[in-house]
C-alpha cells in the first residue's frame, strides 16, 4: 500500500484527476493497513457505542473482518459516536467523539487513500493538522524566517 499512496502522491503532484478511489479504499490491502494501523493506537481498546474493542475483533477471521467493512463502506451509514469528555489543564472539560470499531476502520481506510493526494497540492509551509508537522515545527520556522532576514 506504501507505492500505492506513492503512486497517488506523485500523480496528485502532477495535477491528474482522479476517479475510482473506491476500488483502492475498498482493496483487501488497504483495509488491512487501516486495522493494523488503528489497533496499535492507544484507543484501539476503547469502545464505541457499540461496546466493541479492537479485541472483539480477534475472534473473527481476516476475510470476514474485510467483507464487513467493504459491505460497510459501500453503504457507508456511521452509527452514532459515544461522547466522553476530557478533563483539560484549565478545570473544563473537551468533548470527544468515539466512533465504533468498524467506523474507524472505514474513516481510516478513506484517509490512507485521499490523504497523498490532498498533500501533494496543499501548500508547503502549512503546518495546520498535517501529518508529521506540528505547531514546533512551525515556530522553528518562524524563527529561521526571522534570522534569515534580519528580524
């Protein structure tokens, strides 16, 4: 799946114009990819509305693990997200959305494919919820600006 997003990277650079990403976020391949990268999050054992964990999963084989998110994706109905709320250093509190397990598998599988092309035209000094740059990054930058030009 790596050369494929490669591929969708290089050619998204080159202004082509995409159709029929649904064959590539529906691939045995990156569905996969979508799993082995959401389960080792830290929320992997955390449930949805549902009350399903990544380790509910286990008990199911590979390929019917892959034909209920394709049926999923095809069909694409997300069920509700379970709302907790994070406590923050100020006393109030964040809201978080948690989707269900097969949810995010779908979300994921999406991301993996329109994540390359989205970041072959975005701008190369913005920094605002891109993968691998932060808002350090960012400041570092700010600074080599500054320097560089005498500010």
């Amino acid at each position: 799946m790596i050369g494929v997003q490669d591929r969708l990277y290089a050619e998204s650079a080159k202004g082509r114009v995409f159709t029929d990403l649904i064959s590539i976020i529906c691939s045995d391949a990156n569905i996969k990819m979508a799993y082995r990268n959401l389960k080792g999050n830290d929320g992997s054992n955390t449930p949805g509305v549902d009350g399903m964990t990544f380790e509910n999963l286990s008990g199911i084989s590979e390929m019917e693990l892959i034909a209920k998110v394709k049926g999923k994706i095809l069909n694409y109905q997300p069920k509700a997200v379970r709302r907790v709320y994070i406590p923050k250093p100020n006393g109030k509190k964040r809201p978080l959305g948690i989707p269900t397990v097969i949810d995010r598998i779908v979300q994921q599988s999406v991301l993996q494919i329109l994540e390359p092309i989205c970041e072959a035209k975005f701008y190369d000094k913005s920094y605002g919820f891109r993968p691998n740059r932060n808002t350090k990054n960012a400041v570092a930058m700010c600074y080599k600006y500054a320097q560089r030009d005498g500010l």
